[in-house]
C-alpha cells in the first residue's frame, strides 16, 4: 500500500532542495561576478538544504531525492516494492520542476526557463559517474557505520561541488528540475541524457561496490 505521506515527504523534499539549488545560484548571480563566490554560494546554500531535508525527511520516506539513490536501494535492499520506486521517482522529478518554477518566481524569472547552460565532455561525464559513486558510499557506508547520515551527505555534495568539474549534480530528478533555470545552477536539456547515463552508470557500479563491501545490514567495523 502506498503511503502518501512517503510521496509527499520525496516531493517537498526534491522541490526543496531544488530551490536551495537554484534560488542560490540566481542569487549569487546578483551578488557578484566572481565564478568562485558564486560556486561557494551554491554549495554551501546545497549542503545546507541537504543536511535539513534529510535529516527532517529521513524518518518518513528515507529522503533519497534522487532516482539513483532509490533504484539503487530497491536494488541493494530490497525493501521496497517496484511500485514504490515508480512512485517515489515520479514525486521527485515532479517536485524538483515545481521546486525550479518556485526558485525562478522568488527571483521574478520567467515561471519556466530553458537553460542555456552546455555541460559537455569526458571530464564532465566521469565526475558526475565519480560523484554518483561517492554519493552512494557515503549514504550506505553511513547507514552501516550508524552514522548521521544527513551530515556525512551535505558534507559530500558540498565537498563535491569543488572537486569535480560538474559540480557533482549526481541525481537525474534534480538535473531535469535545473533544466529550467536559466541561471549559474541551469543544466541546458541537451546535456541532461548524458548527465543522466553518467549518473544511471555511477548507480551500478556504486551498487557493486556496496554489495561488495557491505554484503549485509549487519557488516561494520
């Protein structure tokens, strides 16, 4: 039975984490010219918003926010019904557009955007597979050391933001939500698939390496 409190805590979640996304990114815009500000602004403005949601979240829906991060555990776990995941992967990706249109409002943007921002080539696509990868350890690797969790996330993205030259996006709901910002967070729609193949290949091989490392619940030092 599908609980709607689940889909609702993914939906808020998504979208909330996409305005802190987003609205951040326009903000640093106005503030300043300087690229490394804006970064900075965005990422701590991410990691921030991370830590909140999931820990906020986590109790009702687990707080994925992220396709990857569901299929994964769907897969990993196997907790969860495969009409869960449908659903919960739908609620995120509605929530992260709505979260887009939310932000672009608050900053008197057109409602809806298309972004003109091309994130292209090899370099790209390996650190959002490295970022993906990353995400999924510290996640699994928390949750078997009982660590918290929401913290050891924020901190990855908010590390990871610096790291890669993709600026670690490592979630396909929240890469199509900043499709329509055309902002220092946008993504242009012809960059998504890739970014999404990237992101689905890094959900593998994470998963490997979980399964590897952690073969049960159990498994800590």
């Amino acid at each position: 039975m599908l609980k709607p409190q689940r889909l609702l805590a993914e939906f808020l979640g998504t979208a909330l984490l996409v305005m802190a996304v987003v609205g951040s990114g326009i903000m640093a815009q106005n503030l300043t010219d300087n690229v490394a500000l804006q970064l900075l602004c965005n990422a701590v403005a991410t990691g921030g918003a991370l830590f909140g949601l999931i820990t906020i979240f986590g109790p009702v829906s687990g707080a994925s926010f992220n396709p990857v991060v569901t299929l994964v555990g769907h897969i990993v776990d196997r907790e969860s019904s495969l009409r869960s995941v449908v659903t919960d992967i739908v609620s995120q990706i509605l929530g992260a557009v709505v979260g887009c249109v939310i932000a672009n409002i608050m900053f008197a943007h057109a409602w809806i955007e298309t972004s003109t921002k091309i994130r292209t080539g090899g370099p790209t696509w390996l650190s959002e597979v490295v970022a993906t990868v990353g995400l999924l350890l510290i996640i699994w690797g928390g949750i078997r050391a009982k660590a918290n969790v929401a913290a050891l996330v924020a901190a990855w993205i908010t590390g990871a933001y610096f790291f890669t030259s993709s600026t670690s996006v490592a979630n396909p709901a929240v890469g199509i939500g900043r499709m329509f910002s055309d902002s220092f967070a946008g993504i242009a729609p012809e960059s998504m698939p890739m970014f999404a193949l990237m992101q689905i290949i890094g959900g593998v091989a994470g998963a490997i390496i979980i399964v590897v490392m952690w073969p049960t619940k159990d498994t800590a030092q």
